[in-house]
C-alpha cells in the first residue's frame, strides 16, 4: 500500500496535503520536488545583520597610517633582498634594475640600510643619476650630501655624474652655480684629483648655460698632467662662441651684431694657434669633431674671402685639397688617403709626429656649405667624387640635402636631376624633388630646365607611392617661367619686315603655348592619382575626418586651380589654334568642375573662414563658372605675359608728396587768405570766456563758426531767429 501511494504522484500529493495540517512529515518521508510555485503572501522577518555597514561613506584614511604600513613593507623586502646580498657589486646591480623599474624608494631604503656596515657609493652614484635623470638637482644635491653624512665617501665617478646632470638640467643658471661650485671643492679636495673629464664637463655645462666666463675660467685650471686639454675642450670651447655669435639679441644694432661676430672669430682663430701648436709637437690629437668646430666658426665671416678659409683649414689639418685655388689639380693622386674614411688609419704628418684627421660625413657636409655660401658651387662636384668616390665616406640624408641646396644656388638642373638617380631608397623623400625642381625653376634661362624637369618628374612617379604636390605646382612653375629663349629667338628677327616679324611672333607664341600644353599634359596623370587619393582612397580611412586630410584636398584643389590658369593663359593669348583649343578646354571645364565642387560646400568645412576669404573663393569660383567658360579678363599669378612686339614701358618715378626743399618753405595744406595767417579754430584767451556752440536765445543769430573772406559772410547754416517760426509756418 504504501509502495503504491509513493508511486503515483496524485496520491502521494493528495496525502500530504491532508496530513500536513495535523502533523510535519519531516523525518517521515523524503523530499521530494514539488511541480507547484507557492508564494508567501507575508514578508519574512528580516534577520538584521551586525557586521554589515550602515552607510557607504567611506571614513578618510589616516596619511600617515598608510606610509606607515607602506615603508613597514619595504622594510620586510629590503630585509629580505639583504640576507642574500653581502657584495657591494650586486647591491649596485639590484639598486640599477629598482631604478629601472622606477622603484626609488626601496632603492633608497636598501642603499641606506646597507651603507650602515660597508661602502656602497656605487648605488649612490645610481640614486643621483637617477634623480639628474629625472630634472630633480635639488633633491639630487641633498642626497649627495646625505650620502656624505653617512660617511660613504664619494669617488671622481659621482662628481663625472653630478656635472654631466647638470649639463642636461633645464636650469641653466643653477646647474652653472652647482657644478662650478663641486668643481672647486673637488679641486681642494686631498683624497680625490680632477682630471680632464670632470674639467670638460663642467666646461659643458657652462657652454649650454652660454656663461663665456665661468667656461673660461673652469678652462685656466688646466694643467699639462692630469687636467691636460684634449679635442674636446676645443671643441666645446669653439662650439660655445659659434652659438654665442649666432645669439640674436633685440636691444643691439647690426654693427653691434657684426662687431661680436667678429670677436668671436678672433678669438676662435687665438684658440686655433695653440691647438696646431701643440698638434705639431705631438700633445694632441686632433679628430673630426674639433676642425669642423672650428670650419663653422669660419662660416661666421660675412665676406666671401674669409669663408674661403675653411677650404685652407681642411688642407691644413686632413691633407684634402683646396681645389678652388687649383681647379687643374689631381685629387686623386695621394694614395695613402685612398678609402681612408673606411679603413680608419690616419695618416701622418711629413716630419712631425702628428697624424692627420680621417675625414667623414661631417667633412662632406661642412665642404658643401662652405662651397655653397662662398659661390664656390663649381667644385662642389668635384669634392663630392673626391670624399665619396675616393676617400670613401658614405654620404647621410644630411649630406644628400645640403648637396641639392648646393646645386640650387648653382642653378645646375642637370645635375640635380641626374643625381636623384644615385640616391639610395632609405634617403629618399619628397623634399629631395622639390629641391630639384626648385633648382630647374631658377635655371629657367637654360633650353633643357624642361627636359631636367621632366626627369625630376618621372624619377618622382617611379620612386614616390604618392607624388608629392608642391613638387607639381613647380613643375607647372617651370614650364611658364621657361621663355627666355622665345623672346631670344624674336629678337633676332628682322624689324623691318614687319610681315616676318609677324610669323616669328607667332611662332614663338605658339612655341611657348605647345611648352605649356605639354607640361599640362604630363601632369593630367599624376594629377588624377593624387586626386583618387586624397578624396576616394584616403576619405574611406578611419582619418577621413582629420584636418590633416582636409589641407591635403586643399593642396589638390590649389594645384588644380594652376593647371586651370595654365589653361586660361594659352586660350586667352590666343598661343594655339582654334582647332587644337578644343580639347584643351574639355579637359579644363572638368577641372573646372571639380574645382567648383569643392568649393561648393567650404562654408560648411570651415565655418570661420574670414569674410575676406569667402570673397576670394567666390572670385576664384567665378574663374570659370561654366564649363566652356574662360574669361577673357583673366590672368594667372602675373606670369609672364607674351607681349614682345613692343618694348616694356617705363615707369615713371613716383614725385614725393610734398617739396622738402631748402629754398621753399612748406605751404600749409589749406589757404585761409592772401595775407592772412590762419586763426585759430576758437578764442582761449584769458579775457574772453568760451562761447557756446549754439546760442538759444531769441534776440541773437548763431555766429558763423569761421571766417571765409574779408568782404564776404558766411551765411548761418539754419536761422534761430523769430523768422524761424515764419519759415514752419509755409
């Protein structure tokens, strides 16, 4: 019976419902999963719990509870660290990896708390670098002293640290006071010597400060042992009056200028002679760093003669010979200098003891400049092969600018577009091609700066994944300054034929016009690819928002904007014929078109665009509104214009304003009478009150406020008298 009830479930139910009001069935039967939800109608008593919090405001924390626990907690570390180090050596090393980690404190505590038995100044030295590090001096300096009152004893390496701090500090003036002072006690100091390191050091700090001096008198405590100069007290010395030299100060006059510039040089050259004195007695060795110190401190010289000096300086100290003075020279006959900058071996002086610098990159670059600033740019090939091709310095980016800034004063096209072919991939860059075109625009008179431009042109769209667009504004720059040659070709035709002068006029007219076509044409290219760039390719990036990518549109837009004037300029000119006119003003109406649509929604990208602004581009726009529109008005960038039938007209020079003669007297702006002087505007006398500027009473006029003649009257501009009343009534 009782194996059947448990069985069916609606039984089993039944039954403890009936049961459950006399009596619990717990012990009795198992529990079992009920299939109905029954809820309590009545909240159950809540159980209030003491250990939760009434609130959740949270109760401030004492500060220094914390830093209590906190420093109880590196005690246990340091304690623990400490039972396994006994070497002064790894308590450095494991104080350098807790700096690295930016651990100062336990570093701290550890160097403290093992300092009490033993010398750690190793660790020291790494807690005061690091503070230098971190531009603290002052906290730096208290822990060097810190250092001392527990009895760790500093060694020339701490001092190296503390001056070598102060020369990077961003405090000048209290790095110089710091370190010229520990440099004095260390110079009194028994158990330790300065050498020449802490000397230049200190002379480096000085130099960074611009203290001429105190670097001065840190350089008279040299000595021929241990404080000896070596190249690189020179050099910070040379280096410190070149930045002095070009300190630009407001207050001071340009002879002013030119007068310290000088003293600079001549103070520069005084340090020079002692340095070639003790060069040939074998004292010291000379290096690059110091002869090219002392070659920009040459450059200083505002004449072209003096600059020329740095070419004598070369020859004097790295045997490289000045081929300005000997343009027939043969620079490649010395053997010993050949591929000297790879192997490294100096070479040596005849009958001396001295050895020569090895010349490298910072050679070729100050040669370049100095070539460049002395107008000396014909040697600048020759040079190059000479340092590159034979000595064997490999030329940097560095070099690869200053040459084409080189060939840019020289106006040698050939070579700049030639040389862009030699420049390795690491180096190269768009501004090396502006460079270039920039030096086919000044070289406009040469017949092939268009050919030269070109190849600039195509190594770009070879070498570049973007072509750079000011780059293509010049090559379009090129095409219409280059018409020398035209006007050259006009001028040796016959005047007095006027029919062929007429038909050398149009040829040349339409010459110059194919030139400008042509350049339009190789830019149609390049100009399609940088405008799928900037507005399709890029504008679906994650920057399309940018205003970076916004000012590159504008580039396009602006470089858009020349072509259209090249275009207006051969139509408006009438430079073709009509039938080759007719492609040229399809493909300008698209660029037209794109034009306009840019600058359709300008407004919207740039809501505060200057007024002055917006009437510029709706002037711009009107350029051509329609699409086969060209006005005839319009003239690009005030290029040249072809008008070489007449003679330019002269202009007249402009008459001063006024005669400041010593014969004539100045006249007054205004005549106020033949003999009479001009009166003054009104009467401030001490016997006459000042008058009103009206006067409202019945019985009296208003009086004229000047007098215009003797005879005649100034009538009153309105009547305050009774006829006023008269006048209203009509």
């Amino acid at each position: 019976m009782s194996a059947s009830l448990v069985n069916c479930a609606a039984c089993l139910r039944r039954a403890v419902q009936a049961s459950s009001r006399s009596r619990s069935l717990a012990g009795i039967l198992p529990v079992l999963p009920q299939t109905n939800r029954h809820y309590a109608s009545v909240s159950p008593t809540s159980i209030e719990r003491t250990d939760a919090p009434q609130n959740l405001v949270l109760e401030p924390v004492d500060s220094d509870v914390s830093k209590k626990k906190d420093f109880e907690r590196l005690q246990r570390i340091v304690k623990k660290e400490l039972q396994h180090m006994d070497d002064p050596w790894k308590i450095a090393q494991y104080v350098e990896r807790a700096l690295a980690s930016d651990r100062f404190d336990e570093a701290l505590l550890l160097t403290k708390t093992a300092g009490k038995d033993r010398q750690v100044v190793v660790a020291w030295n790494h807690l005061i670098n690091y503070l230098l590090g971190k531009q603290q001096l002052k906290n730096a300096i208290k822990l060097y002293n810190d250092m001392k009152k527990r009895g760790q004893l500093p060694n020339v390496q701490t001092f190296t640290i503390i001056f070598r701090g102060c020369a990077q500090s961003q405090h000048p003036k209290l790095a110089v006071a710091e370190a010229v002072k520990h440099y004095n006690i260390l110079l009194s100091d028994k158990r330790l010597q300065p050498n020449s390191i802490h000397m230049n050091a200190v002379l480096n700090v000085c130099a960074r400060a611009g203290d001429l001096d105190s670097m001065f008198l840190i350089a008279d405590t040299a000595n021929e042992s241990t404080r000896a100069p070596t190249p690189y007290t020179y050099t910070t010395i040379l280096n410190a009056l070149r930045h002095q030299a070009l300190l630009s100060v407001d207050d001071i006059t340009p002879e002013q200028q030119a007068a310290n510039t000088q003293k600079a040089i001549d103070r520069a050259k005084t340090i020079w002679i002692e340095v070639i004195d003790k060069w040939r007695k074998a004292q010291l060795v000379i290096d690059e760093e110091l002869v090219c110190s002392m070659g920009r401190v040459l450059l200083l010289a505002p004449n072209k003669e003096q600059k020329k000096e740095v070419l004598d300086l070369l020859y004097q100290t790295m045997s490289i010979p000045n081929l300005a003075k000997d343009a027939g020279m043969d620079a490649f006959q010395d053997t010993q200098m050949e591929k000297i900058a790879v192997t490294g071996a100096p070479k040596k002086v005849p009958s001396t003891r001295a050895v020569y610098a090895v010349p490298g990159r910072n050679t070729l670059a100050l040669v370049l400049t100095a070539l460049a600033s002395s107008k000396l740019t014909t040697c600048g090939i020759k040079y190059w092969n000479l340092l590159v091709r034979y000595y064997g310095v490999i030329p940097d980016n560095d070099n690869w600018l200053r040459m084409f800034g080189m060939l840019k004063v020289a106006k040698a096209s050939g070579h700049a577009s030639s040389i862009l072919s030699l420049m390795p991939d690491e180096y190269i860059d768009a501004k090396h091609y502006r460079i270039a075109m920039e030096t086919c625009v000044r070289d406009n008179i040469n017949p092939n700066a268009i050919e030269n431009s070109s190849r600039v042109l195509d190594s770009m769209l070879e070498r570049l994944p973007v072509p750079d667009l000011h780059t293509l504004r010049l090559y379009l720059r090129v095409a219409l300054v280059s018409h020398f040659q035209f006007r050259e070709k006009l001028k040796q035709s016959d005047e007095e034929d006027e029919e062929a002068a007429k038909r050398a006029e149009e040829q040349a007219k339409r010459e110059y016009g194919l030139q400008i076509t042509t350049a339009l044409a190789h830019l149609w290219e390049p100009y399609k690819k940088v405008h799928y760039h900037y507005f399709k390719e890029k504008a679906k990036g994650k920057d399309s928002s940018t205003g970076a990518l916004y000012n590159s549109q504008r580039e396009v837009i602006a470089l858009a904007r020349h072509m259209f004037s090249a275009f207006n300029k051969v139509l408006n000119e009438k430079m073709l014929d009509e039938k080759d006119e007719k492609d040229l003003r399809v493909v300008g109406a698209k660029i037209n078109r794109e034009i306009q649509k840019f600058f359709s929604g300008r407004e919207d990208r740039e809501p505060n665009l200057r007024q002055s602004g917006r009437e510029d581009t709706a002037e711009g726009s009107e350029e051509g509104s329609g699409e086969d529109k060209f006005s005839t008005e319009f003239r690009p960038s005030g290029d040249f214009v072809w008008d070489t039938s007449r003679k330019a007209e002269v202009e007249e020079e402009r008459q001063p304003r006024r005669s400041w003669k010593g014969e004539e007297e100045r006249r007054p702006r205004r005549s106020w009478g033949g003999d009479e002087e001009r009166r003054p505007r009104r009467s401030w006398g001490a016997e006459e009150d000042r008058r009103p500027r009206r006067s409202w009473k019945g019985d009296e006029e208003r009086r004229p406020r000047r007098s215009w003649g003797e005879d005649e009257e100034r009538r009153p501009r309105r009547s305050w008298s009774n006829n006023r009343s008269s006048s209203s009534q009509r």
